[in-house]
C-alpha cells in the first residue's frame, strides 16, 4: 500500500493540509493504462456524469493542461515523451490539439481526477472538472457551487463552521509556490473506481448504496491543492488508490495497521459513521481488524 492515512494518525474529518513536494504532485503506477481505459469507458456511456466546464474557464484549463505538459516528460520520461502536439504515454498518444476542451484533455493522461476552483463572489466555486472517480458524491450536484455548499453535508464542515472558515482562509492564502496535500479513506464492498451514484439511482448497479454491508476494499484518496500563477484559480487534484483488507494479513506492518485502523474507526461519532455509510459496517469491519491485528490466520 502506497498510503495507510487509515493507521490512526490522520483522523477524518479534519483539514490536515501539508507542504506539497512537487516531485509528488502526480502520481503514476503500474495501472495507469486500466485508470485511462475506465475513464475513456466513463466518458463514453455516462458523459455528462464525468466532465463539467463552465464558460470563462478556459484560461485556467489550459494552465492546468500546460503544467502537465511540462511536468510528465521531465518526471517520468520512462512513461510520458512530448512530441509535437501528442502527448505518447504507454503506446497511446493524447493529441493537445484536439480541440476537446483542456481540462478533458489533461485527464486523458493522468490517473487523477481534476478540478478547478474560481474566486467569486460567492467564494471558491467548482467551475471545471474531469472528474471519472467521486467516492460517493457526484459533479452534477456540487459543480458551480461554492466550498460551503459542496461541504454542507460533510459533518463539521457545513456553512458557519470553523472548519468551513477555515478552508475557505486556507484556499484565499494558498500561494503558487505552496502548493498543498492531504488524504481521506473510507471502505467499499466492491473495487469500482467510479462510485458517483446515489442509492436507488436508476442507472446505479444493482445494491448499489449498501457498500458497508462487507466491508472489503479500503479507498484512499491523496488530494492536492495547487494555485495556478497566471488565472489565480485553484486546482484540486484526486488520486484514487484501492486495496482489498485482505492485503493487511500478508504485510509486514499489517498487524499493526490493522490497530491503528481500528483506532480510527473508533473516533468517528454518529454523524461521521453515517457520512462514510459505516452504521451498519464498522463493527464488522472492527472484529475482522482485530483477527489481522492479532495474527490470527483468516478463516
């Protein structure tokens, strides 16, 4: 596992923002070619649920496409080569001047979802998006709004918070050569990578909305903030990483991660509980941590 936010150290719920080495900005594994497939797969049978740009973001779509540009080739020149306007990753080649609107286009070559935040005077709103993996929540209810109505059902983050003032103070300070991370986790039953439906959905896969029934795969999202120099918009980007629970039983660390998880499971309320869809599952999900923890072999 690449990251384990989930071992009690980063409680949920909390900002938790941290100094971005830009060396770390974009994540690339040996899945990249399943992340583009499952994206192009999105865009192709439900558009309209995985991309959103609002008239006058142009600019900034296109800062964000640019900075891309730059930053594949020079930080993995094994995978990303630039030759004239295509992007060649793996056997494919993105063309840069296709005419799609940019922000389609950078998503084309990465594994992250992407989205730009703009200044009004409303707040930070959500005016742009690639956006192939929400973890429970989907573009077309929070896009053109503001940070505290894309928060309002997040506990403790609803408008008039500390927590909302807090985010919003942080967006307003954030500066171009600062850029931010931080991380968030949550379980699921299944390994899909694109969980933006809502329970009793018409499209929605069947049981879908009961993921905590069996808790079996842990999702971490590794976020970053980036202010962009030139339009003074804010990019958030969202890399998912999923691993089944079983992999904790065969770590070297993974008794006690299994402790640390349980601790943390432990700190969320009712609220919380609720929000990560874990009423029903933490107690299950709890007694088969304490198995790993304690070494017992699975049975």
């Amino acid at each position: 596992m690449k990251h384990t936010p989930f071992d009690g150290s980063n409680p949920l719920f909390r900002i938790g923002v941290k100094p971005l080495d830009l060396a770390n900005w974009i994540e690339v594994d040996e899945r990249l070619d399943f992340y583009l497939e499952e994206k192009k797969r999105l865009e192709e049978a439900h558009p309209g649920t995985v991309f959103g740009a609002e008239a006058g973001s142009e600019m900034a779509q296109q800062e964000v496409l640019d900075l891309l540009v730059d930053f594949l080739p020079e930080r993995f020149p094994e995978i990303y080569r630039l030759d004239g306007n295509a992007m060649h990753l793996n056997g494919r080649a993105v063309a840069l001047d296709s005419g799609l609107p940019p922000i389609k286009t950078a998503g084309h070559m990465v594994q992250e979802d992407l989205a730009i935040m703009h200044r009004d005077e409303s707040g930070w709103r959500l005016v742009a998006a690639s956006l192939s993996f929400p973890s429970s929540w989907s573009l077309a209810e929070k896009f053109g709004k503001p940070l505290q109505a894309i928060h309002a059902t997040v506990p403790g983050f609803a408008e008039g918070t500390r927590n909302a003032e807090l985010i919003t103070r942080m967006f307003d300070n954030l500066k171009p050569d600062m850029p931010v991370w931080r991380m968030n986790w949550s379980v699921y039953d299944n390994d899909r990578l694109f969980h933006g439906w809502k329970k009793g959905d018409p499209d929605a896969p069947t049981g879908y909305g009961d993921n905590a029934s069996e808790p079996r795969f842990i999702r971490v999202e590794y976020q970053t903030l980036r202010k962009l120099p030139l339009s003074g918009d804010i990019l958030f980007t969202i890399r998912i990483h999923l691993n089944p629970l079983k992999l904790l039983e065969t770590m070297e660390e993974g008794r006690e991660l299994a402790r640390g998880f349980i601790t943390s499971l432990e700190m969320l309320d009712a609220d919380q509980l609720a929000y990560k869809n874990l009423t029903a599952g933490r107690d299950r999900l709890i007694e088969r941590l304490r198995v790993i923890a304690e070494g017992v072999p699975a049975s």
